[in-house]
C-alpha cells in the first residue's frame, strides 16, 4: 500500500493532532490520508519532483470546476494552468535537476488565478511545499485555497452537493450531468464510449443484518476498489444506494468486455469483514453503447440500468452487453415490473413496515411511527422498497401502491384504536403522483371517514422534490387534509436546492432533516452546521425538526443538545413488520 510519512501528512491540516489513534510505526496509511484530505476546504495536489501528479483531493474538482478535478500521471502545468489579474498566463513549473534539490524554499506562497472550465477566473493563493525524505526531494504539495473564507466554505457546499458524501464520488445528477456534457460536445463522430451500470450484490443483506454503519463501510470499500480499476479520463459516480455508474470513455466494446472482467476479479478478491461476519460481495453490471447517435444522458442511464436488471435476473455476478436495445431492454423491465407489482397488490403480498419516531427530550420516547412498505417475493423472502419502487414511480404506478398503504394502515389503525390501546400515530409517505392527482384528496379522505380513524393519528410525508414539482396540487392536498385535522411533514430535507425559496409556501408541522447531513455530523462541521441552521430556522418558523439516520447514542446526544425535537435511525430501532392485533380486521391487511 502507497505510504505518507507524517511529515508530508503534516501538511494536510496536521491529521496527527486530529487522528493519531491512525499513526503506525511512523507512518500513514493512504486511505488514513485520504480520508483527511477529503475533510478540508481546501484543494490538495501531490506531486512528484517533475511536476507529475499523484494526488489530488476531492475539492479540487470545485476549484476547477469539473467533475473529475485533476488526474494522476498528468503534468500539473497542463492540467491546471495559472493566470495573474490580466488574465496573462503564470509559469508553475515544478520540475527541477537533482543538483537545485537544495536550492528549492521549504515552502513558498503566491496569488493566482484559476480558469475553470465555466470560464470563470478564481482567485485563490498557491502555497507550495517540499516533500523530502532527508535531503533528498520526494516531490511537492500543492494547497491551493480561496482568498476567501465565505467563498472556501461555499465550494465545500458546492462539492457536497454535487458529490456522495459517503464515497466522494460524484453523485447522480453530476454523473448524469457528465455524460450529456459530452453527448454534447462537438468530439470526434466516430469517438465511442461505453456506460457500464454496476449493482453490488450482498449490500441490502449488510445492511439490513449488520446495520448502516457497515453498509456504508463496504460501498467505501468497493468505491475504492472500483476507483483503482479505472484509466485516465473515466468517470465513476454513486447513482444509487447499492449502484454505481462508470463512464469509460473512448473506449471500445472489446476493451469494455476486458475492463469489466478486471472489475469483477477484483471485487471477487474482495472479503468484506465487520466484527464476527464475513461477506463476499459480487457485481451485477450492464452495459450500453455510447456514441454521436445515442439518445439523452437520462435514457442512457435507464437503458444501463435495465441491462444491468437483466444481469442480476440471471444470478449474482453477471455481465449484460447491449447496444442500442433501450426498447427490448424496457418491454422486459416493464414487462416484469409491472407483472410483479400487480400481482404483489391483487395477491395482497405487499408488507406494512414501521419505524419509531422518538422525542429526544423525552427521553426516546416513540411520538409516532412511519410507515414503510415492503414487498414479499414469490420465494417467501422480503424484497426491498429500493428494487421496486423505483420501477412503480418510472412506470406510472406508484398511485396504485400509495393507495394500497392508505387503505391497509387506515384499517390496521383501525384495529390498534378498537382494542382499547387508543393507538399509535403514523406518518405515511405521499409520492409526487399521487400529489398531483386532483381525485387522491378526496380518496384519503373517504378511506379517513369509513375506517373511523382520528384524523390526528394520521401524518403525511412529502419529499421536498415532489412538493416543488406539484406545488399548486400540493397546496390544495395539504390545506384539505389539516382542514381534517392531520398533519404534514417535508422529508428530506435540504437535498434540494430551492429548499428555502419554497418553505415559506409549504404549510408544514415538521421538517425532516436530510440523512446526509444527520449521519456524519459528528466528524464534519459543515454537516453539524446545516443541522444547526436547519434546525433553527425551523424553530422561528413553528416548526418542529425531525433528524434521519441517527445511528448511534452519541449522534442521538449530539441532536439532543443542539434542539432538535425527534429522531429516528438505526440508533434507535430498525424498520419491523407491523405487529399482530388479535380480534376481526375489518379488511384484508398484508401484516402478517
């Protein structure tokens, strides 16, 4: 494994005084550096004595104003020209003789301007550092960081919301962004390219048996794992929970077919080991064709995505090749799909989950539960919202599902008030369409009225996204059913960026706070700030917070001391099937 010694780390931010539980007989690992480098708000370039790159860190990619930042194996002085105030190019020309080794400033500064690729000038100040073992040069540290510590902290914000914060690859929207980039660019019409959509098999079974934290472990891993796999120029993303995107570019389908067995031997290498358990992870992956002729970046994703569908349909660790078959690759998902899902309803194989929602200053105590949906296979095992929802919201049948769950947790409500216990409050997810329809109002409303249930046990969850997009119909869903007497809450939170501009709009009783920013608060100040900001904006508007993902005790005291109303998490209780209720049910429920 590459090694820094901690002199050369003492040039990240001093990650001895920050982590030295990390320090190893004087040495650093790089995946120990790395992590470090990834934290800070500033760009980090490692170079060898002539100037090549080696390293760059994740910020970079904002300071250039790309996705993929700066490449190892490139000349610095290429990859990352300088102007000064004119606009006038400045030499940055890092190579030296053997002989001049001692003649180079241990550290020098200088003001720059950096041309990002929008055509932006960036003004930000060099600090060059020297990187010796002994008297011998080992190569030089670039800290490359704005002028100003508002503008710092913006391209923090900035990356954060175009990356994965869990992986630092870049995430769904930016890939996506990507590839129309250069779908779009005037290239060479005979330039070919190959998509590859990677699904790793065993995830959801980590996830869900040894908990979030070791779920996030093992996708860091294989990110990592993938990362090493990759040539100059390509582009790898976190398009999913448990899927990853990669982008090979100028690249044929024999050399696509020779990259893939790489990538599948080295994950196969791979032993993924959390406490006493150990797990073999495997790929599933398809791959698309990608040239002048090919349709939008979106509809490429979906055809990879569909290829990589049928891959995993023929078992664990399968490659599917597809070139321009984006319809037989949909009639076959739509196909089963829609099948499934249908069947699941009618044969009433659809499973009601629930997950607490505790009241922090009450000492945990549950204020309400959320309901969950959950599928149960033909096998007899439980399939995971992440499969086929997605697929229900793509091919227009989300509604047939939304009102499935009103319908079954109305009537399990029903029973849970009838034995005596007053029953519990639920909040139940609202997807956009169903938040369009005009007739969905009045559905909830009838569905209310024949269970008997009080319209207070009820709260409806709707994802910032899908209210913005429906902004008229959700106004008149959420003022129809508080007119009732049930409550609102936006979910998810700050994932989107027009959160604050529609807020006021939005007549809610709780804000939930995005999980991204929730999970990894504790060691990111930026994260625990938009918590904070959050939450405190939500108090001088009335209303009350609820955190995501809060995983362990500390993050729940965390939470606890900075306001925030409720939680619910790994930390607290995973999702459970919804309890037996002895006596008549007043319909068919699928609980059982």
């Amino acid at each position: 494994m590459t090694e820094f010694t901690p002199k050369q780390v003492a040039y990240y931010g001093q990650l001895q005084d920050a982590a030295p539980d990390v320090l190893s007989d004087g040495r650093l690992s790089l995946a120990a550096a790395e992590l470090a480098l990834g934290e800070v708000a500033d760009g980090v370039v490692v170079t060898d004595c002539s100037g090549r790159i080696c390293y760059s860190n994740p910020l970079m990619s904002e300071l250039c104003g790309n996705v993929v930042g700066l490449l190892p194996g490139q000349m610095l002085r290429e990859s990352l020209p300088l102007y000064d105030d004119a606009g006038a190019p400045l030499e940055l020309d890092l190579s030296v003789s053997a002989s001049a080794n001692q003649e180079i400033p241990e550290r020098r500064e200088m003001r720059a301007n950096i041309r990002r690729e929008d055509g932006v000038l960036l003004e930000v100040s060099v600090q060059i550092n020297c990187l010796r073992d002994g008297i011998n040069l080992d190569g030089f540290v670039l800290i490359l960081r704005h002028t100003s510590e508002a503008r710092r902290i913006s391209s923090r914000l900035s990356w954060q919301s175009s990356h994965d914060v869990l992986t630092r690859l870049p995430n769904r929207q930016t890939f996506e962004l990507a590839l129309q980039q250069l779908l779009n660019s005037e290239a060479d019409p005979l330039q070919h390219h190959i998509l590859l959509y990677l699904d790793v098999y065993q995830f959801k079974i980590v996830n869900d048996t040894l908990g979030y934290s070791a779920g996030d472990a093992l996708l860091v891993a294989l990110a990592k794992i993938l990362s090493c796999c990759l040539g100059q120029g390509d582009l790898l993303g976190r398009v999913g929970s448990d899927e990853f995107a990669l982008l090979l570019k100028d690249c044929t389908l024999e050399e696509a077919k020779r990259i893939v067995t790489r990538l599948r031997e080295a994950v196969n290498g791979f032993v993924f080991r959390w406490e006493d358990s150990e797990t073999r992870p495997a790929l599933s992956i398809g791959a698309v064709s990608v040239d002048r002729r090919a349709p939008p970046a979106s509809q490429l994703l979906a055809s990879a995505n569909d290829a990589c569908g049928a891959a995993r349909d023929q078992g664990r660790n399968r490659v599917k090749f597809f070139g321009d078959s984006r319809k037989a690759l949909e009639k076959r998902r739509e196909s089963t799909w829609l099948t499934e899902i249908h069947a699941a309803i009618r044969e009433d194989r659809l499973l009601l989950y629930r997950q607490p929602v505790v009241a922090l200053r009450d000492k945990n105590r549950v204020h309400h539960y959320e309901v969950l949906v959950r599928m149960l296979g033909r096998d007899g095992d439980v399939i995971s919202p992440g499969l086929f929802l997605p697929a229900a919201e793509r091919y227009g049948m989300i509604d047939e599902v939304d009102r499935w769950v009103i319908h079954n947790i109305f009537r399990y409500m029903a029973l849970e008030q009838s034995s005596g216990s007053g029953g519990f409050h639920y909040a139940i997810n609202i997807s956009g369409i169903s938040l369009g329809d005009e007739q969905f109002a009045d559905f909830v409303l009838r569905e209310l009225t024949e269970a008997g249930v009080a319209p207070s046990r009820v709260q409806f969850e709707i994802t910032e996204t899908s209210a913005i997009n429906n902004l008229d119909r959700a106004l008149v869903f959420i003022h129809k059913l508080r007119a009732a007497g049930c409550s609102f809450a936006l979910d998810d939170f700050g994932r989107g960026a027009s959160s604050l501009a529609y807020l006021r709009q939005l007549p809610v009783d709780y804000l939930k706070i995005d999980g991204s920013f929730v999970r990894n608060m504790l060691d990111d100040e930026i994260d625990s700030a938009m918590v904070s900001t959050i939450d405190h904006l939500a108090k001088r508007m009335g209303i009350c917070t609820i955190a995501e993902f809060a995983e362990t005790p500390e993050l729940l005291e965390k939470l606890r001391i900075m306001g925030v109303d409720f939680a619910q998490g790994f930390g607290i209780a995973a999702a459970s099937c919804l309890p037996e209720i002895s006596g008549p049910r007043p319909s068919p429920s699928s609980v059982n």
